[in-house]
C-alpha cells in the first residue's frame, strides 16, 4: 500500500470520527492533507471505497494487537491481564452508523468480533490448563461476565474514570474479587 493511501485512510479515520460515516466528505480529506482531489481518486473510486478502506484498516489493526498480545512472552496472567485491559477502539455512535448505512462494513466488525472472541475463549481455555483459571469456573459464563463489562465501559461518564481505568478495576475484581480472605473463609 502507498504511503498516500495510508496518510488518505488516516485522514479519513479522523474525519470520520469527528463528523461520523455519512457526513465527513472526501473535501475533508483534501482540506486535511492538502492534496488535489485527482490524488484521493487515484487510490479511491469514491467515498464508500474510502469508508471501506478505513474499516479494513480498522480490523486489520484491532485484530494484529490482540495477536501481538497472544502471541508475546511472559506469563499468562500478564498476556489475558493485556488482552482485557487493551483500550478499545469503538464509537458506539459511529457503530451503529456502520451497521444502519453500510451493512458490508459492518460485516467485517462482526467478523472481527467472532475472531476475538474465538481467540479469547482459546485463550481462557489454555489458562484452565496452565492452572490460571479454577476449572470449576464456566468459561462461557466468564465470556458473558466479561464482554458485559467491556460493553458498559461505553456507558460511563468519561469525566469520573478513563476506559482504561474501568477496564483495570474490572479485571482486578475478576482476577481477586470482592470479598477480603477474611471474608472468604466463612462458609455461607
């Protein structure tokens, strides 16, 4: 891929993040990049090959971290400890865009989720062997525990905590839980 393909998809993710999927234009990107408009239709046949362009990039990226976490040294804990805490990169504004005007695209978001969760249910499936997860635990149920969390992180008010902050404090409850060792050895 060129150079100015890329700087082309760039410019369009920021656009399409500040004005949304429908009401960003290809004048936006021109303005942005200073460039003619000859140059975006030389790697672009319009908007929709530029909105497709920006969605394939964005799968490409979410799904090279999650490998590159699955994939690195360490311990196993640290591995799924990055694989939950990684902030997401989703606009639940700009999703249910995707999904509403451009079916194909959000296709491809829908595949990528299937192949996170493939991925992470693997991976929590490894952690029941290395002896990281209890195997009395339902890794489905912790699944739904677990993408339930993810998706209220959207509805928190961003001023209080950071995604980031939420996604730790989650993930310490899930890893320690609630209840102090003191608490844990009384019998209910």
């Amino acid at each position: 891929m060129t150079d100015m393909r890329n700087r082309i998809i760039h410019s369009a993710m920021e656009q399409i993040q500040k004005y949304g999927f429908r009401k960003f234009t290809i004048g936006d990107i021109i303005a942005d990049l200073g460039i003619s408009t000859k140059t975006v239709y030389k790697y672009f046949k319009g908007k929709e090959d530029i909105i497709s362009a920006v969605c394939t990039s964005f799968v490409e990226t979410e799904k090279e971290k999650i490998l590159k976490i699955l994939e690195s040294e360490g311990a196993w804990v640290d591995k799924m400890t990055a694989f939950i805490c990684e902030e997401p990169s989703r606009n639940e504004q700009l999703a249910f865009e995707l999904k509403k005007h451009f079916p194909d695209e959000w296709k491809k978001v829908m595949d990528m989720q299937n192949f996170l969760s493939q991925h992470k249910k693997s991976f929590m499936e490894q952690g029941v062997a290395s002896g990281n997860i209890r195997p009395d635990i339902d890794l489905d149920v912790l699944d739904i525990i677990m993408q339930a969390c993810v998706d209220a992180v959207f509805n928190i008010d961003a001023s209080v905590l950071t995604t980031k902050q939420v996604l730790k404090e989650f993930w310490n409850v899930v890893m320690y839980g609630i209840l102090t060792p003191e608490s844990k050895m009384r019998k209910v």
